[in-house]
C-alpha cells in the first residue's frame, strides 16, 4: 500500500504554521509601537518642552515693562514765624494834686484858616506819559453825516509800538466863544472808532469858533491819575478846521 499521498498534506500544514506566527509577532509588535507612539505624542502635546521632544517651542521672555514715575508737586512749605507778644509790665499811675487858682477866664479866639488856590492845571503827569500832537480837518474827512456847523475834538491814544490802547479816560475843559466848561467833559478811548480802534470824540453842539489856548484837553488812566500834560489848544473859525484831531502817543 502507497502512503505517500498521506504524508505529503501533512509537511504542506507544518509549513503554513510558521508564517501565522510570525505575522502575530509582527501585529503585536505593531501594536506596542502604536501604543507608544500615541503615548509620546500625547507627552508631547501635553508638554512641548518634554526632554525628548526633538522640535522644543522657543521659550516665551516676558515683556519688559517700563513704568515712568511721575513725581506729584508737593505742597508749599510754610514756615511759621513765632510773634513775640510783648509782655506786660506794670507801672504805677502818677498821683495828680489839683490846686484851685484864680485864674480869670479868657475868651480864646480860634485861628483864621487860610486856604490856597488850587492850581487849575495839572504839572508833571505820572507814569508813562503820552505826548500830544494835533491836526486840523473837515469834519466829514471822518464823519459824513456831519457838516460846516459842527465843532468836534475828536482823536486816538497810541502806546509806544503804534498800537492802539482803549479804555483810558480822556477830559476836555475850559471855554471857546460860545461853550464853556464848568466842569470838564469826560469819555474814553476806543468808544468811537471812526478815527481808530481806540478812537474818542467831543461834540462841542456849536458851529467852530475860534480861541487861543482856552480850551485843554488831557489823558488819565483808569485810577484817575494822569497819562499827559493838560494841553491847551487853538481852534479856529474855519469849515476845513471844524475838526481838532488829537493824537495821544506813549513816549
């Protein structure tokens, strides 16, 4: 009897055992380096500056933070000075003896007061002084709703730059034939400004007439004190000259 057909199906099962093993040692080990794999990546994300992670994040500087103290101002140190309180002392009144006398009465007679003339012009002003100049014109140079009947001292005050200065008070007094002035007329500069920012006028309400230095006319500042000489002008019975223009100027 022939065995050969039974043997030959049993060499063919003995080698095909070999691979099956190999293949699940293979798998296993294909598993474990899964698993390790996924567990060094989890290291990892978790920690990017874990010793074996071959690509390490740049390690984060903190921010420089500069702060600028400001100093606060202190307040004013104020020293107080100690009074010394003088101190009192006791002195003893003096005694007083009155003694009758016989001393007739006498009708004393009180001293005459003696007044003196108040100067009626101003000497030396105070401060800066201002000059004054004058020009004569036909009123209607300035103003066209006047005419040949109307008499005006009009002007400005200019301090040493040109520059016009408003506010100061400017007095007119004395008489021309047919105006006199028991007290004198007062305005202020920079009311008028026809004849400049820091223009005035008088309207003296007659028609011109002339006079020689009877008529004044003088600058004070706000506190009354004054900025000019009391000037004393010429007018003239004259339609080109109705119009006194003064100029006041900060020397």
């Amino acid at each position: 009897m022939n065995t050969k057909p039974s043997t030959a199906p049993q060499k063919a099962r003995g080698k095909k055992g070999k691979p099956d093993g190999l293949y699940n040692i293979l798998t296993i080990i294909f598993i474990l380096l899964t698993l390790l794999s996924c567990g060094v990546v989890f290291s990892v994300f978790s920690n990017p500056y874990i010793g074996f992670n071959p690509f390490p994040p740049n390690t984060p500087v903190p921010p420089t933070i500069t702060s600028t103290i400001t100093p606060i101002p202190l307040p004013a140190t104020w020293t107080l000075v100690p009074t010394i309180q003088p101190t009192a002392t006791s002195t003893p009144r003096p005694t007083f003896t009155i003694q009758p006398t016989n001393t007739p009465f006498s009708m004393v007679t009180p001293p005459t007061a003696t007044t003196s003339p108040t100067p009626s012009r101003t000497t030396k002003p105070v401060g800066l002084a201002y000059g004054v100049t004058v020009q004569y014109f036909d009123s209607t140079t300035f103003r066209a709703d006047t005419s040949c009947g109307d008499f005006i001292i009009a002007g400005q005050a200019l301090d040493t730059k040109n520059t016009p200065v408003t506010g100061l008070i400017v007095k007119i007094g004395g008489s021309v034939p047919g105006k006199s002035f028991a007290s004198s007329s007062t305005t202020l500069t920079g009311i008028v400004p026809a004849y400049g920012p820091s223009g005035f006028e008088f309207a003296l309400g007659i028609p011109p007439e002339s006079s020689a230095k009877t008529l004044w006319i003088q600058l004070f500042d706000q506190s009354g004190a004054p900025l000019s000489e009391q000037f004393y002008l010429t007018t003239y019975n004259d339609c080109a000259k109705n119009l006194l223009l003064i100029r006041f100027t900060q020397k």
